[in-house]
C-alpha cells in the first residue's frame, strides 16, 4: 500500500479587535480549497487564561512548534506574548512585505502600475531588543556623546533605548533579500538603506555587510541609500525597487507607507521566514477603531495566506488565491469601505471564493 503523507498542519491565531473578522472568513476560504492541511486553533488570551491560567499557554507553544507554519491575526494586549514567540522564539528575521499593485487598488498615486517591490524587515534586533532603561543606570559608563559632544551624565534624568545591529543578524537577513530577489527574477537589484550617515557605527555596519555580500551575486545589482532619502524615492519614484532589506525600525514604518502607496494597510500583507520556521500575518495591526463592523479588509490576510501556500509548497493554489483576489479588485464591485466601496468583510471573501470556483472550472 503506498504511505499516505499526513496533512501539513497550520497553527491559526485570530488575533485581537477586528483581526478575526478578517481571520475566520478567510480561514475558511482556504480550508474550501480543500488542501492537505489541517487548521488548527490552539487556546490563546482569555478563554486560555481562564482553563490553563496563561494567556499563551505552553500547549500553545507547543503546536506552533509541531506546526509547518502560523498564520497569524494581529494581536494587542497579553495576547501579543505568541507574537514574541514566532518572532524570538522561532528566530523568524525575516520580516518580507510584498508592496504590489493590482488594478483597481485605490493608490494615492497618479500611475500605481508597475508598484511592485518586497521590503524585508529585519525582525528580531535594533532597537525592538526592549533593552530600554533610565539613563542614569548607565552613569558608570562614563559614555561621551561623539555629536552633541557631552558627557552623558550631563543630559540629566531621561531614558534610554539600545539599538543592536548585529553582524549574525544582518548578515542572515541581507543574505535572504540576495536569494529573494534572485528568486522573483524581476530587476535582479538588492536596495540596502540605514541611516548610516548620522549612526556611523550601528547603520554604518549594516550598510558595510551588506556591500561584502553583494559581492558575492555579481548578478544582483545593487544600491545604497540613505533612509530618508529612500523614502523620497520610494514615494517619487517606486518602479526604481525590487528587494529593499533594513533594520527594524525603519522596516516598520518604511512598510505601512509603502502600505499606503498601494492604497491602505489592509492591501499589505507578510511572511516573516527563520531557517526552520515562518508564520504570515497582515502588516497592518488589529483596527481596534472598525471592530465589530465587518468592514475590515481581509485582503492583507488572504494575500499573507498566499505567501503561506507558497512556503508550504501549494504554488498552484497560492497562485489560484492571488489571482482570485486580483479579479475582485479588476471587477471592483464588490470593495470594503476602505477602498472605495459598501462590501463587507465577509462579502469580499465570497468574491474572492466565487472566482476560486471559476477559475477550478476553467482548468
Ligand atoms: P500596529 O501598531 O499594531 O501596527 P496600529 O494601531 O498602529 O497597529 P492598525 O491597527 O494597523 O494600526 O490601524 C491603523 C488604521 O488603519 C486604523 O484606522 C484601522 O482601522 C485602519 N486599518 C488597518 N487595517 C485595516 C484593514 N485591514 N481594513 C481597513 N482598515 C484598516
């Protein structure tokens, strides 16, 4: 009898606030398209609080260990403890935030065609270690600040902020951008950008890693920017990107503007990939102001569950799923308010299911 391959498995977390509004109706979505994977929810925030006594309880943790990959609604509140364990615990550094257009996206931009670039994040070091404190712990230092030419312990009180660039942690996440952007098979072009001008040492380090390893894919062009400079280019001039990789912090906020080029947070989505590990989620936080209408729009959660596929070696259906959703926004009836339109959250999924079903005929 030949042997039969278990199911993959797919840990689901839906998230705080409005996030499973666009959770569960795109979680079904996917589970109709009747894949070898089995959706699991393990308990997390309240209910887990109240039966195990932690809002992310070691069970949790457990099945997103044995999982092949999280898809991940956005969290806020204790909740975000599962956040912290895809993030650190599973040393997922790679934070990739696809910014493409589809026609019919309502861009602020006069000519959106051709927007498509990937910023990478870098997830797990710069200044989102936590490592913050009062300044005066650090008074034994006897730390001397090179432009404002003071001494430290003459700023009087305040806190600090310690942002870590590591030579580990740029080099693996500079690395994947190369492989990515051979991948896509697009412009063939790696972007790295810092502040490398004002943090000399920190950005500085980033931006010179990033030269060595370019180095070695004579067929990747490459390019160096400052980081405000690159925000002026990316908004003026967006068809110039392929993959543009940078620190945390930058990353962060360079993404939900990139966000903003294709037309709102909701069309944005992520896969945030380790050597072992990933887990997708929208780029977008938990829309706390629009919960409890069904209006989110759960276009960055199903395009994320089309980055999942992907990894977990569904391309067709990964493909079927980002040109299903391409139709909706083509045919533009049936868009959130965020967009333009009067659709629900959960009209919108059934757009998106109805052409699933079209295109299944077709082929
Ligand atoms: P975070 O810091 O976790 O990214 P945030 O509170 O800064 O979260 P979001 O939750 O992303 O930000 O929301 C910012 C704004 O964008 C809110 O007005 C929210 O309603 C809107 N928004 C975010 N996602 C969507 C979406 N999918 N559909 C419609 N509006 C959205």
């Amino acid at each position: 009898m030949p042997s039969q391959r278990p199911n993959q498995r797919v840990v689901v977390i839906d998230g705080d606030d409005a996030s499973p509004e666009a959770m569960i109706p795109s979680v079904s979505l996917v589970e109709s398209m009747g894949l070898a994977i089995d959706f699991v929810r393990p308990p997390i925030g309240e209910a887990a609080k109240a039966e195990f006594g932690e809002y992310f309880p070691d069970q949790t943790r457990d099945a997103i260990d044995q999982a092949d990959a999280t898809w991940f609604g956005s969290t806020s509140g204790p909740t975000t403890a599962a956040l912290f364990y895809l993030r650190w615990g599973k040393q997922t550094y790679a934070n990739v935030r696809p910014c493409e257009w589809m026609p019919g996206m309502k861009s602020p931009l006069a000519q959106p065609e051709g927007l498509d670039f990937v910023i990478i994040r870098e997830n797990l070091e710069d200044l989102y270690l936590g490592l913050e404190g009062e300044l005066s712990d650090l008074a034994g230092l006897n730390l001397t600040s090179r432009n404002a030419r003071a001494a430290l312990s003459d700023l009087g009180p305040g806190k600090y902020a310690i942002k870590a660039i590591t030579e580990r942690g740029s080099e693996r996440v500079i690395r994947f951008a190369f492989e990515l952007a051979r991948k896509r098979g697009k412009k063939k072009k790696v972007t790295v950008t810092s502040k490398y001008n004002m943090l000399r040492v920190s950005d500085g380090y980033f931006r010179e890693i990033g030269k060595e390893i370019a180095a070695e894919y004579p067929d990747i062009e490459f390019d160096t920017y400052i980081i405000d400079d690159f925000l002026c280019r990316m908004i003026t001039k967006p068809g110039d990107f392929d993959v543009i990789v940078m620190p945390n912090l930058y990353g962060d906020i360079m993404s939900d503007g990139a966000a903003g080029l294709l037309g709102g947070l909701g069309l944005a989505p992520s896969g945030c990939y380790g050597d072992d590990y990933a887990y997708f989620e929208s780029a977008h936080g938990t829309a706390p102001d629009i919960a409890g209408r069904n209006i989110i729009n759960p276009t960055a959660t199903l395009l994320s569950a089309a980055m999942m596929l992907d990894y977990l070696g569904h391309t067709d259906a990964s493909d079927a799923l980002n040109h299903a959703i391409r139709e909706v926004y083509r045919e533009g009836s049936v868009l959130t308010p965020d967009q333009g339109g009067s659709a629900t959250t959960t009209e919108l999924c059934d757009a998106v299911s109805r052409n699933l079903q079209v295109r299944k005929s077709e082929t």
